[in-house]
C-alpha cells in the first residue's frame, strides 16, 4: 500500500492563522483543503510536504457564492460573481446563481468526479493543482476570471492567464493564500461545457469551455466577444484569444462556429498518450468547440438547447 511520508498537520482557524503558519514554518508546508489533488501525490510521494496546514475550518468564511452589482450603467456590464476558494464542487453544481449566469459552472461540474470527491474537494484546490486536464481551469480560462491572493502583507489580483504559470505551478507564493475567484458578469452573453472522457469522472481527454456575447436582436445579432478554454491539449489550460478576434463582429453562424472550431484544433499541442493519439485529440478540441460555442450561442440567443447535446457518449 502506498502511504505519504510522515508529516506535521495543524488545523488553522482563521486565514491570517494559515498564512502565519506559512510563513513560520516555511518552504516544506502546504496547505490542504479537500485533500482530493494532495492526498494523492502525497500517497505516490510525488509531493513530500513535511507539515500540512488544513483550511478546512475556515469554509464558513472562504465558502460562498455572491453577485456583486456595480454602478456602472454602460448596458454591458453587469458587476461581479464572487466565488470563495474553499466553495464545494457540490455547492458550485447546485447554485442557482451560477446556473442562471454562468451555465458552463453546471456543465461542467455535472462530469467532474464523483458524488465524494464533489462534497469534499474545492474551487481553490482544483485551480492551485493546475493540472493541465483540470476542468474549472478551463471553465475559469473561459470566463476570464482573476484570483485573488493574499498573503500577510496585503491582496493581489492576477488573471487565469497570470495564475497559471506551467503544469502545477501557479503564482500563489509559500506564504499565500488563493482566497477568491472573481468573474466579471457581461449582459447578453452564456457559456457551456464538453468534455470527452474515458470513464464517468475522469480526467478529461480533451475538454472545451465555451463563452458567447451577443448584441442585437435574434434574426440580426453579431458576436460582441467570444471566448474558448480547451483542457488536456498542452501544458496548460489554454486559453485562445485568435478565437475571439475572429469571431468579434461576425454572426452567431456555422461559418463563425467552423473557423472557431479550426483555429482550436491548429492552436493546441497535445500529445500521444494512452488516453488518444495527439491527432485525435486536435480533433477532439475542435469539435468540442464548435459544440460549446452552438450551445453557449443557443443560449445567450434565449434557445432551447435539447438534453444531451453536450454529452460525447
């Protein structure tokens, strides 16, 4: 049986508690929430951490989900979702919230793991694994969301692009901690997710987030911004931009949908591997763009979209 090496565990009771810690106990200490990405490489000894500092105490105050309007009344935006890092899995699957505003969260969290795995595991934990198969880094990606670190000094904000600095590298420092997820919320716009996978809740094989604003009425609409976040297809999530130039301007159309789809299966670099050849995966992320982008369009447009019209199988 694999076991992780002995380690030094202390519960922390508040944040400014944990980011002590950090910073007392230095380089070896990490800090665990669900305990679903560590645990695992612990076991594996992939990571050998000599004390863990477990934010699992502190849900009540990093677990939450709020939309925070603003001032502003330029028609376009519409303020901000706040997301807590220690939010569950379950909790993001079942906000009625992100449901409304941001479909891709449902989507998404309707293939990730498994009943277990959603109760315990977070929205902070998934992105600081940065794993380049992970989906709420591409669901993230998507959105254009930033993160907000803190650390004993003060708060950062960086972007998905920022956060993300290679595989299982993110920007958050020791003696930091990610605290919250922010997602700007755009009038006229919706998102979906896809992901092809070998068996229910795994990681994926490839997986595609899709985001779509639209302006303008049902017969005469243009695409104001677009946005795609591929998975499992290079050393990080990847986040397009070409996509979005191409597609500013242009009507929500298959010729729109198809160029999306080709400059996604050119723009990433997979690799052969036991879950598909690289071919096959270039494939895989330009269908699964071009079927996000349909459904985020069907949905921004007010459309019905038919059950199972995001399920591979």
């Amino acid at each position: 049986m694999q076991v992780p090496a002995p380690i030094e565990y202390e519960r922390a009771t508040s944040i400014d508690h944990a980011l002590g810690l950090l910073e007392r106990l230095g380089e070896e200490s990490r800090v665990i929430a669900g305990g679903h990405s560590l645990l695992p490489m612990m076991k594996l000894r992939l990571a050998n951490p000599e004390y863990l500092v477990d934010l699992g105490d502190l849900h009540d105050e990093l677990g939450y989900i709020t939309h925070e309007r603003t001032g502003r009344n330029d028609g376009q935006s519409a303020g901000v979702v706040r997301i807590g890092a220690l939010t569950r899995h379950r909790e993001l699957l079942e906000s009625e919230l992100l449901a409304e505003l941001f479909p891709i969260f449902r989507d998404a969290e309707s293939v990730i793991a498994d009943p277990p795995v959603r109760n315990r595991g977070t929205l902070g934990g998934a992105l600081c694994q940065a794993d380049p198969s992970e989906d709420l880094s591409s669901v993230c990606t998507t959105l254009g969301a930033s993160c907000v670190i803190r650390s004993r000094r003060g708060e950062r904000v960086v972007s998905m692009e920022e956060f993300h600095r290679g595989p299982y590298e993110t920007a958050v420092g020791q003696a930091e901690i990610l605290t919250e997820v922010r997602i700007p919320v755009r009038r006229g716009g919706s998102s979906a997710y896809a992901k092809v996978d070998r068996r229910a809740g795994d990681w994926a094989v490839v997986a595609a987030g899709a985001a779509i604003w639209l302006t303008g009425a049902d017969d005469g609409s243009t695409i104001s911004d677009a946005r795609v976040g591929l998975a499992a297809v290079g050393p990080n999530t990847t986040g397009i931009p070409e996509i979005s130039e191409a597609l500013r301007g242009r009507r929500p159309d298959e010729d729109a949908i198809d160029l999306a789809a080709e400059i996604a299966a050119r723009s990433c670099s997979p690799v052969t591997d036991a879950r598909g050849s690289a071919d096959y995966k270039r494939h895989l992320a330009g269908e699964l763009t071009r079927r996000t982008l349909r459904v985020a369009a069907a949905r921004a447009a007010g459309r019905a979209v038919p059950d199972g019209v995001l399920r591979w199988r």
